[in-house]
C-alpha cells in the first residue's frame, strides 16, 4: 500500500509542478475563444473546474487511506495555535476591502478594473453564473487547500525529511503561485504570496480549516465586487 501511495503521490506532485500550470493556461485562452460564440462557454468552466479540483481532493484523501500509519509523521500538530485567531480579522479585512471597491466610487472602479483585466473572462456576469460560481469558490477553498497546503507539504515532508518550514513554504507557494500562470506574472507573484501565507498558517496551526475559510472568503468576495466595472475581454485577448 505504501509503494502504491508512493508512485501515485510523485504523479500527482509531477502533474501539480510540471503540468498544471500550462494546462490552466491554456483552459484558460480556450475560454477566451469559446466565450466569443459560445454564452454558456463559462458556465461550462467553472463546472468542469468543480468536478477537476474534486477528483483531485479524492485524490488526496485515498492516498491518505493508503499512507494512513504515516501520516502522523507527515502533518505534525502545530505549535502555534494562537495563530487561528488571525482567521477572523483577515476576513473581515477582506469584506471590507470588498467593500471599499463597490462603494468607493468611479477611482476605485477603475483600479478594480485595472486588477481584475487578466481574469476577466472568468468573472461571473449573470445570476446563474453567480451562483455556479459560488459553488467553484466553495471548492477551491476547499480542494486546493487539500492539494496545495495538504498534499503539498506532507508530500515535501515525505521526500525531504530533513526540509524546514520556510523551504515548505517556499516551496508549495512557488507550485500555488504557478498554478496560477494563466493569470500572467502579477497573478503568479500575487498568489504565490498568499499561497506563502496560507502554508505558515497551515503549519503553525497543524490545521487546513483556517486556511480553507480564508481561501473560500477571498474567492467568494468577487461577488461583491462591482464587476460590471471590469469590460469583457477584447476579442484579441
């Protein structure tokens, strides 16, 4: 069971390192193109994406069945606990921020538009889309936590025993930020940090469910966002 848990383990991480990044990108120029003849061509994204980053969490969770004798030695406890208190005011923080761009009047609309240009084609524009979309942000704060934070550093762990924390921080931000590719090198960089962030809080607290929570309410507040501020991609995009 464990050599089986091993070799489905390197696939995983190879496909998360090597694979991923250039395969988002390139989902992501196909939408472009569906999007301009074809209006449900989002919908059909952000479904394909729920089903991909599920299989991907089910993934996780048969290897940790298979490694089960393992995985205290994996994803030690943490020992800074009193980190989780940051949960919460990082996600009021966010509201508030989400806040300031939908009211903030015509300056912020356009800085919100400036921001959100590269992933403009994913933005949700009409109440369905909204509503799936919601779904698609549940999930990845969900499932890439699994992968990205989860499997990521007791994948490390396991092949770098010896691997400090600021390397498996290092590391696992670098896969999350390159996950990220189709989002050109601002969106790397950006998500890279939080992806950084994410894994300290991970580790400190020995816990996914902050980092899923805060994950989930930074997808989830680009529907309070003005989005109506944002234009359409251009046809050449």
């Amino acid at each position: 069971m464990l050599v089986l848990a091993a070799v489905v383990s390197v696939v995983l991480a190879l496909w998360m390192a090597l694979v991923q990044p250039f395969a988002g990108r390139r989902r992501y120029q196909q939408l472009l193109e569906r999007l301009r003849h074809d209006p449900s061509a989002r919908l059909h994204h952000y479904r394909r994406g729920i089903a991909f980053e599920w299989g991907g969490a089910a993934l996780v969770g048969l290897l940790a069945l298979l490694a089960h004798s393992r995985l205290r030695s994996l994803w030690p406890p943490g020992d800074h606990t009193s980190v989780m208190g940051q949960v919460p005011g990082i996600a009021v923080a966010l509201v508030a921020v989400t806040a300031i761009y939908r009211f903030g009047g015509e300056a912020t609309r356009k800085a919100l538009a400036v921001q959100l240009k590269p992933v403009a084609a994913l933005l949700p524009r009409t109440p369905v889309e909204r509503r799936v979309f919601a779904l698609l942000a549940l999930t990845a704060g969900i499932c890439e936590e699994v992968l990205y934070r989860g499997f990521g550093l007791a994948a490390l762990r396991w092949a770098a025993p010896g691997m400090g924390n600021r390397a498996l921080i290092a590391v696992t931000a670098v896969a999350f930020g390159m996950a990220h590719l189709y989002q050109g090198v601002r969106g790397v960089v950006l998500t890279g940090l939080v992806g950084a962030y994410f894994a300290w809080i991970a580790i400190s607290t020995g816990s996914l469910v902050p980092v899923m929570v805060l994950h989930a309410v930074l997808d989830l507040r680009i529907l309070g966002l003005p989005l109506d501020a944002v234009p359409f991609p251009a046809p050449d995009a």
